[in-house]
C-alpha cells in the first residue's frame, strides 16, 4: 500500500511492475518536443498518456490538474511541478491548480487561516516567480475550501464509494477523522470538476504527481468509469516523476530544513547549501582520478540534471568527465553553485515581483 501522507520511500519499479503504472518513456518518441524532465527519464511513469500526446498533436482541448498541499515551505523539488505545468500551458492545455487546504486540515491538522498565508506568501508567489502566468484566462487557482462546485461534486460522487474501499486503498479504520476521509474525494473532485458542461465538458485531462499520489489518482480513475453514464468523463491520465534527493542524501524535506533549498532561501544560503551537498565523490582525490566519481548517487548530479543545466550536451560531458575522472568534486561543485547562485539572482528578484501580486491572483482580481 502506498500512503501519500506517509514518508516512506517509494520503490519506482515496484509501481511499474505492482500497480500498472506504465514506462514514460515508451511515449517519449511520440512528442516533438519533450520536456526536459521526460527526455532525462525523471518523469518515469504514466496511465494513460497516449491521450494527452494525441490531444497536444491535435491541438484539442485538455486540461492539467495538480495541486499541493500548503502544509510548510516550498523547496527546490517542488520547482518540478511549476515547470511541468508552464510546458503544458505553452502546448494548449487548461491549467487548474488546486491548493490543497482541506486536505493540510484534515491530514496535517493546518488551520485554514494558515493555509492561505502558505498559499498566498509561498505557493503563488513562487508559481509567478517561476514563470507561471496568472494574466493568462486558461490558469486557474483555489483554495480547495473556497470552491463550492469542487465540494459540491465531491459529495455527489461519495455516493458510489464505501468505507471498505477507502480502507483497502488508504488504511483508514474507525479510528480516523471523517474530514480525512473526505480529502480523497475533494481530490478526485478537483482532478474531475474541468470535464463538467461548466468548463466545457468531457475532455482529456492529466495529473502530473509524486507516485505517492497514485492511490488518489487509481481512485479517480475508477470512480470516472462509476459516473461514465451520468457525467461522461473520461479517466484521468497521469504521470510520475521522481523526487530529488536531499542535499545529506536522503529525502528532500521541508520538515527537515538540512535537507532542502528553500525557494525562499537568499541567494547565499542557496549557493552555500550546495557546498554542503553530498557527493558521489571518492576518499581520496587519487581513488577519484583513478576510478572517477559515481554521479548517479550524486546530489550536485541531481542538481543539474533535474534543475541548472538546460543542455543535454553539457549535461553528458559532465556525466563523462565524472566517469572517467577528468573532473574533481570541489570544482564541479564550486561551477554547480554559481549557477545555482545566478538562478536564485533571477528568481529571488522575481519573488518580490510575485508577491505583490500573490493575493490578487486567489482573490480572483485581475493583475496587471
Ligand atoms: N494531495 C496532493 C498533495 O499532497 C495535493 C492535491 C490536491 C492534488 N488536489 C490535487 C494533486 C489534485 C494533484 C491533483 O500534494
Ligand atoms: Fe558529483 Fe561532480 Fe563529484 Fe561527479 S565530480 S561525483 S558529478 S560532484
């Protein structure tokens, strides 16, 4: 069983193989023009995806559902999401992000107040800051709370799920809080609500996630075919993307401030978290000349491959120079910091830019 509250580590081929999730990179081929995180295999699963490649071929409607639960501050891992949204909006699709404030509620024990402020001073900030465009019609934000027609359709579809089914997927037993077993369904709600007549009706859609987000997305999924006849949808694609390793070399977290860059760290905290960051690097600078370093198990790697190093040239001669030990980690790093350093120079001016507009962006008003 997989629990996306939990914080267990998620064994990648293990869902391939347990849960039907298929390999992204089967599809790959199918687009012109992949993003980055797709062509570098970060993005590594998907149910369903021939939809949405045919969608993008045929400039058909679709829609992007995915939303974040504002339980503390965003970390560079979160950036993933934000990037793969804004490549869906260059190809057509309409973008619903939900934040999750029911769920940090009910799951987190978050009071509502303190969800807007994380939505407001973190979430939309940072959306705007990495290039989401909030001007633009087709993009859409809420607070999960503020929005009756998601609630509304919640309830509506509850009618076609039992208690033994919410156990089976999600281990819940007489002793958990009925808010927590309604966050679930405000989901399936919000992946839903875009294929009502409301927003045009039945359309392909897709949820690019975490895996832990898979038992929510199956769940979906099958409570879509339970209203085929009444509302029409069509089931959810989704797809998988794999989480950054923290800088001490375990899971990024933002409970665990050591282990993450803050996107609202300054720049000299984010420069210098990388010089902190663990390494592939070898004892001794004589075993890494001879054997050279192992930039698979490297978190500086990581770094460039999911976030600071557009080119895949670049990006190979790094992986070839860390091989073959033509390169040493204290220079790799010292280059992976500066270009961390110039990208937080850019964004951390965009945040202040952002922030002024943050409020105005969930209150619906429009920003200039
Ligand atoms: N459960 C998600 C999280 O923990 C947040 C979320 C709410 C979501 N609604 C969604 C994700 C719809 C994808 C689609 O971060
Ligand atoms: Fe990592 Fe660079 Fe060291 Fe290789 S040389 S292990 S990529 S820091």
């Amino acid at each position: 069983m997989i629990d996306p509250w939990g914080s267990s580590n998620v064994d990648y081929e293990k869902l391939v193989q347990q849960f039907g999730i298929k390999p992204f990179k089967d599809l790959l081929n199918d687009l012109t023009d992949p993003h980055l995180l797709m062509r570098r295999g970060i993005i590594f699963g998907q149910r369903d995806y021939g939809r949405i490649v045919k969608a993008i071929r045929d400039k058909e409607d679709f829609a992007v559902i995915t939303g974040m639960m504002p339980s503390g501050k965003m970390h560079i891992g979160h950036k993933m999401v934000v990037d793969q949204i804004i490549w869906y909006e260059k190809h057509g699709a309409d973008i619903y992000i939900p934040i999750a404030d029911m769920e940090s509620y009910s799951a987190r024990g978050v009071d509502f107040e303190a969800s807007r402020e994380l939505a407001i001073n973190e979430y939309i900030t940072n959306y705007i800051a990495l290039g989401l465009d909030f001007k633009k019609s087709n993009i859409n934000v809420y607070l999960q709370s503020k929005n009756l027609l998601v609630n509304d359709l919640a309830y509506v579809l509850s009618k076609k799920v039992t208690f033994n089914e919410m156990k089976a997927i999600y281990g819940f037993n007489g002793s958990t809080n009925m808010a927590h077993m309604q966050a679930p369904l405000i989901q399936v709600a919000d992946i839903l609500h875009p294929q009502l007549e409301e927003f045009g009706g039945p359309k392909p859609t897709v949820v690019p996630v975490g895996p832990d987000q898979d038992p929510h997305i199956r769940l979906t999924r099958d409570i879509a075919n339970r209203f085929k006849n009444q509302l029409n949808f069509i089931a959810p694609s989704s797809t998988y993307h794999r989480f950054i390793t923290g800088l001490t070399g375990g899971k990024m977290s933002s409970s665990q401030p050591k282990t993450a860059i803050f996107l609202s760290d300054s720049i000299e905290e984010a420069e210098n978290k990388v010089k902190t960051a663990k390494t592939g690097g070898r004892e001794s600078l004589k075993e890494q000349q001879e054997k050279g370093g192992d930039p698979i198990n490297c978190v500086i790697y990581e770094m460039l491959l999911y976030h600071l190093m557009e080119s895949d040239e670049k990006l190979q001669e790094i992986l070839e120079d860390c091989k073959s030990g033509n390169i040493m980690c204290g220079e790799c790093k010292a280059h992976t910091a500066d270009l961390m350093k110039k990208f937080f120079e850019e964004f951390s001016s965009k945040r202040k830019k952002g922030a002024k507009n943050a409020e105005k962006v969930l209150d619906g008003a429009k920003v200039c």
